[in-house]
C-alpha cells in the first residue's frame, strides 16, 4: 500500500469532511429516503432514485475518505528540516523569469491542491519541477505555451 502525503491541515479538513458525512449526511439521506418510501409506488419514484444515488454517492465518499486517512503520511511543515530545499509541505515564493511576476505556492497533496490559495499538488508539473531545489535555483516548467523558468526566491518551512 502506498502512503499519501498530506500536511496536517489537509488531514485535519479530510476528518472535519468525514465526521460529517457520518453524523448529518448519511443521517439526511436515510431521512429522505424513508420519506420517498412512504409516498408508495417506488418504480416512478423520482426523490427515491435521486435519495438512492445520494445515498451511494455519500457512503462511496466515506470509504474514499477512510482509505486515504488510513494511507495517509501526515507531514507537519513546521517540523521539516529539509536545508533549505523544496520539499513537500513547503511553501516557495518564485519569480518566473520573463516577466518578472512573483508567485508563491505551498507544495500540498492531490486533495488539498486550490491554485487560488496558492495550494498546488505534489503531483503537479511546477511542484515536480520544484522538489530538491533551493533558493538561487532555477526550475524549468513545461507549460502548454511553452517552457516557463521560474527562479526560486526563497524556501519557507510554515
């Protein structure tokens, strides 16, 4: 079984999600469910259908949710004694070279990736292109227009 990385705050929303699933979404769908039985005829049962594939869609969630908890390597960013380098869970503030624009990203797992909170996945080209380097590097990104170079400006471990 392969680990996932998540940073603790990632971990944290993955069990905020789950608890609530557990507690108010499956309890609302079984609600919904019984109250589309007590209308009869099931066969032309519009709200029991769409109750039914609710129902599937919340406990397939709930056990995606489980397996990738029960996967999980939960990384603390704060703790990371990495030299320096981009590692996951670091926070990276970069300068792409022509045109001088300044981004920073922090490095995070698939499920927790939101480019608009300068959140992006382990697994993304610019991350992958990120890892093992330092400040004064320059990464190299494949982009649909081409190749982007980014210097890295400085390594943050927060």
């Amino acid at each position: 079984m392969t680990t996932i990385p998540l940073t603790r705050r990632g971990a944290e929303k993955l069990k905020e999600e789950l608890q609530r699933l557990k507690t108010v979404e499956r309890h609302a769908v079984i609600q919904a469910i019984a109250e589309a039985r007590a209308q009869g005829d099931l066969s032309e049962n519009a709200e029991y259908d769409a109750a039914k594939d609710k129902q599937g869609f919340i406990e397939g969630r709930i056990l995606e949710i489980e397996s990738k908890l029960a996967a999980a390597q939960v990384i603390d960013p704060t703790s990371l004694d990495a030299g320096g380098r981009v590692v996951f869970g670091a926070t990276v503030d970069l300068e792409e070279e022509a045109s001088g624009q300044e981004v920073t990203y922090q490095i995070v797992g698939d499920d927790e990736a939101d480019l608009k909170k300068g959140l992006i996945s382990i697994s993304s080209p610019i991350a992958r292109a990120m890892i093992g380097k330092e400040a004064g590097d320059v990464a190299e990104v494949q982009a649909p227009g081409g190749v982007k170079r980014y210097e890295i400006v400085e390594v943050r471990y927060i």
